[in-house]
C-alpha cells in the first residue's frame, strides 16, 4: 500500500509529507491508557477499530510539531513499559509448564514400562517390577504436581511485582506527558 493511501484516500504530495503517520495494534487492556498517551505526545486519532482483544488505531500528527525528538523520546520509553508488560504476560509461566511437560513425560514412560513389564510378565519377579514401576509413576506425578504447583506461585509473584513496577513506570510517564505537553509544562523538566 502507497503512504498516500494509509487512510483510505488519496493525499496529496504535499499533505502526505506535512504529517507524521503511524499505524499501531494495542492490546485492548491498555488500550485506552497508550491512547491518551498518545494523543497528548500530538498524535490524532484518525481511524480506530476493535478486533478481539486487540486495539487498532492509525494516527498522524503534524511533521514540524515543537519538541518532537522529546515526544519521541516519551514515547519510545512509552511503547517499550508496555511492551515488556506484554512480554512479562506471554512469558510469565514457563519454568512451571516446562517443569510440568518433563515430570509429565518421565512419569508416563515409567507407567508405560510398569504395564509392559506386568503385561508380558514370565515371572512372579516381573509382575513386581511391574508393580514397582506403576506406584514410582504415580509417586512422580503426584511430586510433579506439588513442585510444579510451587513454581507457579513463584513465578506469580514475580509476575506480579515486575507488573507492578511496568504499571508503576508507566503511570509516572503518562503523568510526565499529560503535564508536559496537556498543559504547557517544561520538557526538559520532565525528562
């Protein structure tokens, strides 16, 4: 697609380099929050459309806008608290689900290996190994999933406080933006 066909119609030459353009997709959660953030760093909303849980708005804001390196500096600091919210969100469990699909594993080949060994069993000796190797799997299963247990509350917590501290940062840039450019503030101040 042409730049001079982001919105839907044809600019003209003049018009397509007089404005900054920018297309973003934001989760639905936050949407609201990057958006006011957004609009006080100078972007206009020009088409905004919901699909799911994602926010998508193309916006454009004027080329020679004043303090721009500084609004584009908020942003960036902006766009990255919430995208690192997003990948400590995505990521959040992984210890606990790869803790859980080895113990899984190593427990069913254990169980595999008992059954066999009782199914094709030629000795009293086999149907006890059978046995043995039967309880072993479920005593692993049944430790697999209290370990596993306290690793995702671990691993919860931690989310929670490194989502805390995004939510914190990010609360004190939007602050910094909404005075600085929603009211005349200083930049340099703020920064």
């Amino acid at each position: 697609m042409k730049s001079a066909e982001v919105f839907g119609s044809e600019k003209t030459d003049e018009e397509t380099y007089e404005y900054d353009r920018m297309d973003v997709t934001i989760r639905s959660s936050v949407a609201d929050t990057l958006v006011d953030c957004y609009t006080a760093l100078g972007w206009e909303i020009v088409e905004r459309g919901t699909d799911g849980e994602a926010v998508h708005c193309s916006m454009r804001r004027p080329h020679d806008i004043s303090k721009r390196d500084h609004r584009q500096y908020l942003q960036v600091r902006v766009e990255s608290k919430a995208n690192e919210a997003a990948k400590i969100l995505r990521h959040g469990h992984r210890a606990s689900a790869i803790i859980s699909a080895v113990l899984g594993a190593v427990s069913l080949a254990i169980l595999a290996l008992g059954i066999l060994a009782m199914v094709y069993a030629s000795a009293a000796i086999d149907y006890v190994l059978g046995a043995v190797c039967v309880l072993a799997a479920a005593a692993i299963a049944a430790l697999s999933v209290r370990l596993c247990v306290r690793v995702a509350r671990r691993e919860s917590l931690r989310i929670r406080e490194r989502l805390s501290e995004c939510s914190k940062e990010l609360t004190a840039l939007y602050c910094i933006i909404r005075t600085t450019f929603a009211e005349g503030g200083e930049v340099e101040d703020a920064v």
